[in-house]
C-alpha cells in the first residue's frame, strides 16, 4: 500500500479470534464424528512434487492447468502447494505401505489448500478444506457411510438448506468409450456451442454439461448420459449404494450431468450444496477413485473420499445460539496486591476456572469497565481481603481464600 501498511496477499484473510472459536469447534466436532467412525487424523506437507498433482488430479483439469502456485525450490526442483489432498493421501497410502495394513485404512484431514482463483466470497486462494478417505475396498457401504457422515457433519455444524446430488461414472473403461460417443455429439453440432466448449472436446467434453452458454445446454439435453452406458457390475454397485442411502432416510438428486474435478473419480461422484451459498454453492463432495493409488504406482486399490470447504460451512452456517460463559476477572484494588492477585489467577486457572487478570495499570473503576467490556461473569477484587462481585446479579460477597473463590464462581 502507497502508506507503507502491509495487507494479507489477495484471496487470503487472517482469522480473528471471534471467528477462530467457530473454526476450532468445527475441528473438534470432525474429530468427535470422524474418529467415532474409525478414521485416523492424517496430515501431510503443505508442498509436494508438482507430478504429483499433474499425475494425481490430471493435466485436463482446471486445478492443474490453471489454479496451482508452482514455484522452483533452490535445485531447481518443480514443487507445488498442494490444491487438494486426495492425492497426497494416495502418495502417503505408497510410500508407507498402508496397503499391507488391515484394509480399509480410513484417515480424516484438516487444513489449508491453495488455488489460484479469482478471489470472491467462498472462493479464495488459501483455504482450508476437511476431508475423509476409505483406502482398500470397494465395498458399497464404504460409498454410503462416507456420504452419510458428510452429511451428519454438515447438520451438527448447522449447515442449512443443503442439497445433495448423486451419480456414478463407471469404470474408466466405460467413462473412455462414453466419452467418445459424447465427442461425437459435440462434433456433430459443434457450430452451436461455445467457444470455450469447442475449444475442450477433445481435452475435457464433460465440461460441456457445466456451461451456462445457452446454445451448448441445448446441445446437451440430448447428449448421451453415462449413467445409461454403466457395466452390469458398476450400476450394481451404485444401486447398493443409492438402497444404503435410501435405508437411512437420506435424500438426495441423482444427477446424470455430475462432473468432478479430478480426472480420477470412478464409480460413484457426490456433491452437496447448499442454498444459502450464492455463486459458489459447493460445499463439499467426492467420490470413488479405484485407479488412483495404482496410478501412482501403488498395488490396484479401491478407494473413496471426500473434501468440504470450511469457510463455506461458516458461510453456510446458523451462528451459535449461545455466546461462551465470560471469564472470571481478578481486579487489583491496590499495587501492592498484584503479587496475590497473580496467584490467585494462576490458581483458578489450575482449578479449571477461566480467569483473566488486571495487567494494564487501570483505575479500579476502569476495571469494572474493563470486567464489563469482556463480558466477564464475576470479579474478584484482590484488596485487604477477597470480594467476589456476580456480575450478573450484582451480589457481592468476602471469600476467606481461593478455594471459597472457586466455589462461589463455579468451575
Ligand atoms: P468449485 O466448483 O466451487 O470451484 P470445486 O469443485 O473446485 O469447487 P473441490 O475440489 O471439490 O471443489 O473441493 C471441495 C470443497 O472445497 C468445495 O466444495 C468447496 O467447499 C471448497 N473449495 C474449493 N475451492 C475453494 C476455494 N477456492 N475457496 C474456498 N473453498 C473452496
Ligand atoms: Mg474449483
């Protein structure tokens, strides 16, 4: 800035503490429900080899041809700040041998991811997405049950007004001949599409159910659907997941014309929305990946996964109903009292009392303001003696020592 005062770099943000509360809640939350599900807390680097992502999420995709912070390190070496995790998770899954655990390995992750976007509410260039991946099987209540605690995540974290849909993309063998069929389609009407849709039949035709261009969503209602084309085996699959579903009362859209952004997804693909959200309604979604650990030269092994955005489930999000308890405040009522006063805080604090103490020289007029100010729920006046002031009532009593304190508080 021309003033000289630096700002956070664009499509970024600091989080404030009001708001790092609610992050953190949502973290403890994940991992009530995710742990409680058998999935492990799992991390890895922030960076990686770039041909990892080029290999792992597909040279085809908008994340690796457009929206990944790639730089050089000093050998000269290319390195990427990961865009998404799926396939850090298959990276790890190789290189520790988590193939020969029990099976399926499930971990749950937490963290920032990086995009270059153009920035705007719910789309940012650092981010923080949680996930959950099932390495290992391809059993269809593996598809269910990650769908299932997405969904419970989602509704203990107040989401509302939250919309999921549905659809499965085969093996990659029938998505490669489907894709052919739909190439041709394209051709064979080409004049009526979009530039930008034009320009990808060959690269990416899917994209093409995506477009708001008029012209190409006429095209496309007659397009072939891939859920028609499945295998005997992968519209089994996908009907034992949607019967699953079904069981639990869950409801949601089976949509034909559901693209991922990965190159990798197999079998079934989820998205949930929400309403609340404006362009950028995603707030979370997955899907099967049977190739990917192979591809990235693992044992063939099934898997499924999913990643939501937590600053969309903010977004997205009823506030809490209840503001926190307020701390209790120490006021010193004279210098010479602020040796006792800063063990009695620490002591408090150690008899699980949230405490805060007098440490900015005010009046003790001030302090009352101050108490005051930060919603505190009692003081304890540290003079000739211990008061204890309920600040909600008014009442004020002695207390003989820091046990009476802690009992006239309430842990
Ligand atoms: P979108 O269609 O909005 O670009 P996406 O398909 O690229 O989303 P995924 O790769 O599936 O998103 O990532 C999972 C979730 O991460 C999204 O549903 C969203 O909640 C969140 N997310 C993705 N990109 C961003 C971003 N740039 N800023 C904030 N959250 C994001
Ligand atoms: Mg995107």
């Amino acid at each position: 800035m021309a003033d000289g005062r630096l700002q956070a770099p664009r499509g970024t943000f600091d989080v404030l503490p009001d708001e790092g509360g609610r992050r953190l809640r949502l973290a403890h939350l994940a991992e009530e429900l995710l742990h409680g599900a058998g999935y492990g807390y799992f991390e890895s680097p922030v960076i990686e080899d770039t041909e990892l992502f080029a290999r792992g999420v597909g040279e085809a995709t908008d994340i690796v041809q457009k929206e990944m912070f790639t730089f050089e390190d000093k050998a000269g070496r290319s390195l990427t700040l990961r865009p998404e995790n799926t396939a850090g998770v298959c990276r790890a899954y190789v290189e520790h041998g988590m193939h020969k655990q029990a099976q399926p390995v499930k971990l749950w992750y937490w963290g920032p991811f990086f995009r270059h976007e153009a920035p705007q509410a719910g789309r940012y260039r650092q981010f923080t997405q949680l996930g959950a991946e099932a390495l290992g099987s391809d059993d269809p209540s593996l598809d269910a049950e990650v769908i299932l605690l997405l969904d419970e995540f989602l509704a203990r974290a107040g989401v509302r007004e939250v919309r999921l849909r549905l659809s499965s993309l085969g093996t990659r063998d029938t998505r490669r001949a489907y894709l052919d069929e739909l190439r041709a389609h394209l051709r064979s009407r080409e004049h009526e599409l979009s530039e930008e849709v034009r320009g990808r039949i060959e690269a990416n035709p899917l994209r093409a159910f995506d477009s708001d261009h008029a012209g190409t969503q006429a095209v496309m209602t007659d397009a072939p659907r891939l859920l028609d084309k499945l295998e005997k085996d992968d519209a089994e699959h996908f009907a034992a997941v949607r019967a699953l579903l079904d069981d639990a009362g869950l409801e949601y859209e089976v949509d034909t014309t559901l693209v991922r952004g990965l190159d990798y997804y197999t079998r079934t693909v989820f998205e949930f929305e929400s309403d609340r959200l404006g362009a950028q309604r995603g707030v979370g979604g997955g899907g099967r990946y049977d190739g990917l650990v192979e591809e990235l030269g693992g044992p063939p092994t099934p898997a499924i996964g999913w990643a939501a955005g937590v600053e969309r489930i903010l977004l997205a999000a009823d506030a809490p109903e209840e503001p926190e308890d307020g701390a209790v405040f120490v006021a010193v009522a004279k210098p010479e009292s602020g040796r006792e006063a800063f063990r009695l805080v620490r002591e408090l604090r150690r008899q699980g009392v949230r405490a805060e103490l007098e440490q900015a020289g005010r009046s003790v007029k001030g302090q009352f303001k101050h108490a005051d100010r930060i919603g505190a729920r009692a003081v304890v006046i540290v003079g000739d003696g211990l008061e204890v002031k309920d600040m909600r009532s008014g009442e004020q009593r002695p207390a003989a020592d820091a046990a009476e304190v802690v009992r006239l508080v309430g842990a």
